[in-house]
C-alpha cells in the first residue's frame, strides 16, 4: 500500500484500472509489472477469438479480435481477495492499511444508455445521482473499465448487479463499455470534479495532480516538413468511408485525454505561457512516454537516439492492444529511453510547429522532480 499512500484519490480506466485494482489487492509492484509483461497473462485477458472470426476484420482493417468471456476469468485470478468484494468497500480497506481516507473510481460507459458511468468507492459522493447506485464488485468494474470496443472485444462486458430502483428490487444485467468511449480516457479531470463537489473542498489551487499515461504518438503534420521522411510526419489521410469509421472509433483514444489534463491544469489556477516561456509551475505534473522525432541544429527532424527506423515505425502504428511479445519488448524499450531522457515525455500543451513543450515537462526526469519537490514521498 505504499504507493496508495501517497495519495488521497485514485481515477483510472482501461489498462489503468488493472494497476490500481493491483494496488488495492496490496500486490508486490513486481507483480503488478508482471501482468503487462508475462505473455501468458496478456493472454488471459486478451483470448483471441476463432481465426474464421478474425478473418473479415483483418481483410477490412475493422473489428473485434478478443473475446470478452475469457477476460473476466483472466481478471479475477489476479486479484482473488478484493476482486470479488464491493468496491464500496474497498476505500476503508485502503485505509485501514495506509491511515489515510482514500477513495477511487473507475471509468466505464453504460452500453445500453449510452453514457458514461463513474464506477465509485465512494457510495456517498455528492457527483452521484440521487438513484440508488448499482454497485459492481472491483473485478466486476475492472472487467467493464478495460472492454474497449469495435477493435478489440466482440461483446460488452455483461454481469447482475442489484438495483434498488425497479419496482421489484433484484438482480439486472448491465452492459458496459471502456469508459474511453464517455471521453474518459484520461480520467484526471473527473477525480478532480469528485474532490471539488466535497463538502468543504480544498481550494482548487492546493490540489495536486499526478497524469500517468500509457504512450502516445505525436508526429508533426508532414505539410511542415516537406523533406522529411514519411515515418516522421503524419501525411493527411485520403476521405473515404471506412476510413471515416475507423477514424470515429479510434478518436476517443487521441484528444480527449489532453484536453482532460489541460482543463484541469486551468482549473487548479495553472497560468498561460507568456511570450515564449514555458509554464512549469502548474498543479498538475503529466508522466507520459511520447513516440515522436527530434529536431536538430538546423530544425530538420530526425529519429530520436535509441530508436531505428524500423522500431520507430513499429511504435508509430502499434495498436494499444500490445500482445505479442516483441512488441511488449519494443515498448519496454521504449520505456527505458524515456526514464533515461532519451524520447519525449509529453507535456500539457506543446507547439504543433516546433514541438516543445509551452505547459509542463518535454522530459521525465524533469517532470519527476518537479513532483517530488511539491509531493515527498510520505
């Protein structure tokens, strides 16, 4: 519980919410890691679907890969004592261990009515309607958090949960969604929202908020840069139908994550750059690997140190979904050079053109230290 210490309020969503449903269960960080890099228990949540059924998806580029029976399963052997209890409960079990109120929440998105849910620990929060909650067990939620959609799994993820609202209260089968389709992706705003609505709230001014991100790719528009070559800049796509499809089901993945960052960063009083200054005394320090090029001397861009061609290729269109082992391998990879500096780390807000950071940190270990200064470690 070390880690949850250093923390009042814990949001996440897809593969987010299996890391904090690993902190919550008390497991080794070693542990933790080992889920993401252990072949066989990427493949527990991510069971391929029959290969007749993978066929037309992959002849047209679109469509469900896994099969959402086996993730359950997958999930609930990797945390066998919080997984199967109320996550109403699970706030007070963190703090009988840390000393410290603690509550979470995890993202999902209502199948059938088609918005967004706040899956709580806190039973009492004032953000909640006044209905009585539906409330899932920490697998259950887990289960719902990490069920991406349209490329990924074939099925919502469908349990019982008891609802005191019908006029027999009983069982009722949900269905949800990640909660990336409600525009949750990067729940950072949302936690601060449920600290906010408290009785007696903090000034927003003396929230802190730490972002973690899974990796994203940048590239420059290619319009910028006419000499560069194609694997360093994004070229403008050709219009067309199916590419409109895909471009729908893949945009909750892009803007809505930054965009969280920076409205909390606004909100918690964090300044505008002036002139050419960089803002780095905001309220809210983003840890994020970027895949995107260098610039040199002359502003011409170039592959950052430690990644080829083909390796910066690869990271450039890898789907979010890593489960080959050389590709778990190659982002590893790239975890290491962004620990050790050597890639981008992104900020809050950067220029499109020159590509350095106007708000936050263009580098971890910048980043890193900036937030231990403001946070020790307690």
């Amino acid at each position: 519980m070390d880690v949850l210490r250093q923390f009042d309020y814990a949001a996440a969503n897809s593969g987010g919410t299996i890391v904090l449903a690993g902190l919550i269960e008390d497991l080794p960080l070693t542990k933790v890691r080992d889920f993401f890099f252990e072949e066989t228990a990427r493949r527990q949540v991510f069971s391929l679907l029959p290969w007749w059924k993978r066929l037309l998806p992959r002849f047209i580029g679109i469509g469900p890969r896994y099969d959402v029976k086996a993730k359950l399963a997958g999930l609930g052997g990797r945390m066998p004592i919080t997984g199967p209890q109320l996550i109403t409960a699970l706030g007070a079990h963190v703090e009988r261990s840390t000393g410290r109120q603690f509550d979470f929440l995890l993202a999902t998105f209502d199948y059938d009515r088609c918005r967004g849910v706040l899956q709580r620990s806190d039973s009492d929060s004032p953000t909640a309607s006044g209905a009585a909650p539906h409330v899932p067990t920490l697998v259950q939620a887990v289960h719902a958090a990490t069920n991406a959609p349209v490329n990924y799994f074939n099925r919502p993820a469908r349990f019982d949960l008891y609802d005191g609202n019908l006029p027999q209260p009983g069982p009722r089968r949900r269905r949800f969604w990640d909660g990336a389709i409600g525009g949750y992706n990067n729940p950072a705003l949302a936690a601060l929202v449920e600290i906010m609505a408290r009785p007696n709230p903090p000034l927003a001014s003396e929230v802190s908020i730490l972002s973690l991100g899974t990796g994203t790719v940048s590239l420059p528009l290619g319009k910028y840069y006419p000499g560069a070559p194609d694997l360093l800049v994004h070229r403008l796509p050709k219009e067309g139908l199916l590419h409109d499809i895909k471009t729908v089901a893949t945009a909750i993945m892009d803007d809505p994550p930054d965009a969280a960052s920076f409205i909390a960063h606004v909100w918690t009083g964090g300044r505008m750059p002036a002139g050419r200054e960089t803002v780095q005394d905001g309220k809210l320090v983003r840890l994020n690997p970027l895949v995107q090029p260098v610039r040199d001397k002359s502003g011409a861009l170039a592959l950052p140190a430690g990644l080829d061609e083909k390796q910066f290729a690869r990271l450039s269109t890898m789907d979010s979904d890593a489960v080959a082992q050389e590709d778990v391998d190659l982002v590893h990879h790239l975890g290491e050079l962004w620990l050790a500096d050597g890639v981008a780390n992104q900020p809050l807000r950067a220029n499109g053109l020159t590509l350095e950071a106007e708000i936050g940190f263009g580098r971890y270990t910048a980043a890193k230290r900036a937030w231990l200064a403001r946070n020790p470690w307690r």
